[in-house]
C-alpha cells in the first residue's frame, strides 16, 4: 500500500476544512430578496393604517351631510372665512365655541361653493348688511323697523360688525349672512353670531352706503365673488 506524504496530507486537510464560499451572485439576490420582502411588509402595512383616513376623507367630499364637519375636532377647523366681494375682500374670525353647529353649517356651504355669486339683497344703513337668498330672507320687520331700530339706544355688547346669521328656522337648503353696521340693542333676538369681521371693515361700510330702494335693495347688484377658508390670517 502506497504511503501518502505528509505535504499531500496537509493540503486535503485544508481542503476538508475550508468554508464553501457563496458566489458574489447569490449573495446580490439574497440582497434583494430580502429588501423586497421588508418593503412588501411596509407597504402592506401602510395600507391598512391609512385605510379608515382615506375612507373618512372620502366621505367629507361628496358633501353630501352638512354635518360632515361635526365630526372633527374644533381646533382642526378653519378659523377665519375670507368673503371676496364685488367691493373688495371681508375677512371674518369665526367664534367656534358660541354656535358649533351653525359654524359647522357655515363652513359645510363654503366648501360646497353655495355662497359664490350670492348677492347682498338687503342693505340697511347704520344697522346690518345682507346676504342670500331674498326668498328665503329673515323677517319683515327687519326692513321695516330698520330706520327707527338704527336710532334706539345701544348696548355696548352688540357690537358692529358682528357676523351672524338669522334665527328664523328655514330649511337647510339655504343659510343667510348678515353683517351689522352698527351696534344693535335687539341682536341676540334677531341673530346667531358666530363671529365678526377683523379685516375689511372698509368694504362693509362702503357697501353699506350704496344707494337702495325703498325695500333697501341695492339698485346695483353687490355680490360675493367665493370665499376663502383657513387656519391663520
């Protein structure tokens, strides 16, 4: 029997001993086989997490539910509605907290674009300015009480320039906008405020001095343009 040398020996032993090396291949497509799994769990993941936001923001799109703003929190809610009109823009900070559902009415027919081409169709100077449909405007006696309403003695609570709209029950097809022009003794009778002009007040009075008819209907149509929603001026 043939003796093998110690040389020969050593080199199988090496051999035996070595580690299989893993080919520069392999090793990429391990790579990517791992990448694609960790980005297959992220997107999958992304999906069911994003899934109940996506149904709820589909859901205030179609504005089908006027309350669709009630569900979201106050704070989340735009803060000042910028109303552009035919005499320039009125800026109104809006009071939440005083009437939440009539803001969140107001703000339901601003996203539904109900106010853009909407006339001021009533405007009774030194004491409100108004807006909407003249078939479904506030009572009578607003027009016919104007002149002598205007000189009665006023509280310094009612303020001009407050923002409001009527009381008077109506459908909710429709929302009136008036803006007072001078402070008004009877106005938590006649009005919802739910907020008041901080910019523009320029606008208001100019408005305010437009020549009317006898029914204080401006002889030249005054309209809103569109308005504008957001956080902070």
């Amino acid at each position: 029997m043939a003796r093998i040398k110690p040389q020969a020996l050593l080199l199988q032993s090496k051999k035996k001993k070595s580690p299989t090396r893993m080919s520069v291949t392999t090793i990429i497509t391990f790579n990517l086989i791992v990448v694609l799994i960790v980005f297959s769990l992220f997107a999958t993941y992304k999906h069911w997490y994003q899934r109940p936001n996506k149904q709820s923001e589909s859901g205030l799109s179609t504005y089908e539910d006027l309350d669709a703003f009630g569900n979201r929190k106050r704070s989340d809610l735009p803060s000042f509605a910028i109303l552009n009109t035919s005499k320039g823009s009125i800026t109104v900070e809006l009071n939440k907290e005083a009437s939440p559902e009539t803001v969140d009415k107001f703000l339901n027919f601003c996203e539904k674009g109900y106010f853009k081409g909407m006339h001021f169709h009533r405007v009774i100077k030194n004491y409100v300015i108004q807006g909407g449909d003249a078939k479904h405007g506030a009572a009578d006696d607003w027009t016919l009480k104007g002149k002598s309403l205007s000189q009665l003695a006023t509280s310094p609570k009612h303020e001009a320039f407050m923002f409001g709209t009527s009381k008077a029950k109506r459908d909710s097809d429709h929302f009136e906008l008036f803006i007072t022009t001078a402070p008004i003794p009877d106005l938590s009778d006649k009005l919802i405020v739910f907020g008041r002009v901080i910019k523009g007040e320029d606008v208001v009075q100019e408005i305010e001095e437009v020549d009317t008819d006898e029914h204080y209907r401006p002889k030249s149509p005054i309209g809103i343009i569109g308005v504008e929603m957001t956080h902070q001026i």
